[in-house]
C-alpha cells in the first residue's frame, strides 16, 4: 500500500487529494499540515487518522494539542514540522499541495530522502528549479507534476524523445476576464476576479488565473520541468479548458491531452503514476461538447503579467523569485482590497525593474531575494 504525507491537506489540492483516496481506499495517510485551519485538519486527523501533522501557525498548534489530547497523533509546527513530514521513513510520496516559496525547502529534503514528490507547488520550480529538477536525477526521484497543464505535456511527451519535440504549448481558459480591455479592467471587482468560468480553485490561483499571471508561471515551470527552451514553449488561449494542453512535434504532428475541467483527474494520475486507473467519482461524469474548442492568442499587452513572465525567465536567477514574490505581495492587497486589480501587474514590474538577478542562486539567495522583495514593496 502506498503511504503519503499531503502538504498542504486543507486547501483545495489537498481536499480533493483526500477525496480521492477516501473513494479508493488504497492509499495510506501517514502525514498532514496545515497553515492556520485547525478545525479542518481536526476532521481529517479524525477521519484519516494520521501519525503526523503539522500547523505551521504556533499558536494554532497548541490549541490543536490542547483539543486532541490524543497520544496518536503527534503535533508539529513551523518548517521543521514540515520537513520531517516530508521524510518520514514509512512514506513513498509527498503530495506538495502548500502555497508559497515555503514548500521549497520540505520538497528539497523530501528529495534528498528518496521520496516521489507529486507537485502542485508552484513556486517550488519557478523560483528553485535549478535546484530541485538536478537533485530529483540524481536521487532517481520522480517529480509528477499535478497542475492539468503540466500532467496533460507529462502525458503528451511519454515514450518521445526529446529531440522531436517542436515546442510545448500551454492553454489558458483565459479566466473571467477573457477580451477585455484595460479600461473595462480598471473597474472590475475582487467578485468579478473571483468569479473563474470553469475551474474550481483557491482563491489566489484563481486571481492569478484573471491576470494571467497562473500560466506564466506554469510557463517557467515547464521549461524546469521538461528541460526545455523557452522559445519552445507557447501559451494559447482555449475558453472551453478541455483541451488541458499540446505538444507539437517536428513531423508538425500535435498530441493534446483532454478532458473535462476536473483537478482530480491529474491529481490522481500523480497518485497511482504509471498506473492509470478509473476515476471514481460521487456525481456522474458531465458530457463535454468537442464540436465547440476555440483557440485564439493571448492579449500580452492587456495582460502584462504573462509577459513579464516571459521576461522574467528570459533574465533567469533569482528573477523569477522576484516575480512570484512581488505578485504573492500585490494578490494578497488585492484579496484586502487595499489596491485594484490593474495595481497587480505594476507592482510586479516595479520589483523587477529595481533587481539585479542573481544566477545560479542557491536556496540562502532565493530566500533572501524573497525578502528583499517584500521590503522593497513595503517601502514602496
């Protein structure tokens, strides 16, 4: 039986992670974390029943022990809880489902102790992949990417080689905001940003799905993971989000992955790699229409987060860290709504234009550029 530590199990990745193994009932908890949301990871600790878990807040860490006071289940708190539930020796997977540059470290140490990471941390490749995608060759371990994205190229690219391959193209649904102009962004609302068509997801991811700030992260981290240039990789735009993504080969051939907008599907893929297995599912498959998939190209200069994205890994080092952490600084703003929606993509542009990149940065550099970040914009 596979046994796993889910980073991350009160969030959207995390829930439907457990939902998964909850319906199959052949996967083993062995550890869970959580930021701050305490009565969650109550009932799950309850239902899943876990050796380990881990709440990053110290304070909320205490009143789970007080409330538990189970000699079973062992609290942890801060990165070092995090780290020791990443390499726990009875555990084969990592499912790194936490937000922010805090996973780097847990899934580096996860690496290190031969443990197969399923990855839906995003900032793990955009700001360390220099790092990690080396260490995870040299340990034999497998980075199963969860994003749909990046599972439908994982799935595209099996049994080609590499040399074939004419370049990688990523689609966006183009979030909630698809055709608009800057003027009619410049009155949009926290709700509207909120409000995505088709996918179900957090709160941050799906502000960056509006911006368009999502697929230039996903951007960077394709080239890490697929270890590819990034002249060869495109974004295109697909409303419908059922084709998740393409690869074109040099025979002018395009494979594309599809199926409907459900995060479980390449959730599960990371699970049970290479095996494919059915989805079980608590609601009936809803059809999807093939006869109505659009394409059409992304509007770079209206939605300037892509493009700095571009940019960003064009300048490479501890630029694209830059660019995460400006953009964590303006979403979390914009989620107060101390500044519009438009204020995102300056605030991110504004950092870049202030670094000098750092290449081949180590995790000392890549953290303190992350700070460095926070305080300039602070300033600001």
């Amino acid at each position: 039986m596979k046994k796993i530590t889910i980073l991350g199990s009160t969030g959207s990745i995390g829930t439907q992670t457990l939902d998964i193994i909850n319906l199959n009932k052949d996967i083993q908890v062995i550890g869970l974390s959580t930021y701050s949301n305490i009565d969650l990871l109550q009932e799950q600790i309850h239902q899943y029943q876990p050796k380990k878990v881990c709440v990053m807040d110290p304070n909320k860490a205490i009143e789970l022990k007080n409330r538990l006071h189970s000699k079973t289940v062992e609290v942890l708190t801060g990165i070092e809880g995090l780290i020791q539930l990443a390499t726990l020796n009875e555990i084969n997977m990592v499912v790194t489902a936490i937000v922010g540059m805090i996973g780097i470290l847990p899934t580096i140490e996860a690496i290190k102790a031969s443990k197969d990471i399923a990855l839906a941390n995003k900032e793990t490749l955009v700001t360390a992949g220099n790092i990690i995608m080396p260490l995870a060759k040299e340990k034999k371990v497998s980075i199963l990417p969860v994003d749909s994205e990046h599972c439908a190229i994982f799935q595209c690219l099996k049994n080609e080689k590499k040399d074939s391959v004419k370049r990688l193209i990523l689609t966006a649904s183009g979030g909630p905001f698809r055709g608009k102009s800057i003027q009619e962004l410049s009155k949009v609302t926290l709700q509207d940003a909120l409000n995505h068509p088709n996918w179900s997801m957090g709160k941050k991811i799906t502000i960056d799905s509006a911006t368009l700030m999502n697929k230039g992260l996903e951007v960077i981290e394709a080239k890490w993971l697929f270890d590819i240039n990034m002249d060869k990789i495109d974004v295109i735009i697909h409303p419908q989000s059922i084709v998740h993504s393409m690869v074109e080969y040099i025979d002018d051939s395009i494979i594309a992955q599809m199926g409907n907008p459900d995060m479980k599907i390449p959730i599960q893929y990371a699970l049970y790699y290479p095996k494919r297995k059915a989805l079980k599912k608590n609601a009936p498959t809803q059809t999807f229409g093939f006869m109505d998939l659009t394409f059409e190209k992304p509007d770079y200069q209206t939605f300037r987060c892509l493009e700095l994205a571009y940019e960003a890994l064009k300048i490479e080092g501890t630029m694209p860290t830059v660019l995460n952490a400006s953009n964590e600084y303006a979403v979390k703003r914009f989620l107060k709504k101390e500044i519009h929606f438009l204020d995102i993509p300056t605030t991110v542009e504004y950092a870049m234009n202030q670094h000098t990149a750092i290449q081949n940065p180590t995790v000392d550099d890549i953290l303190e550029t992350e700070q460095w970040t926070y305080d300039l914009l602070e300033r600001r």
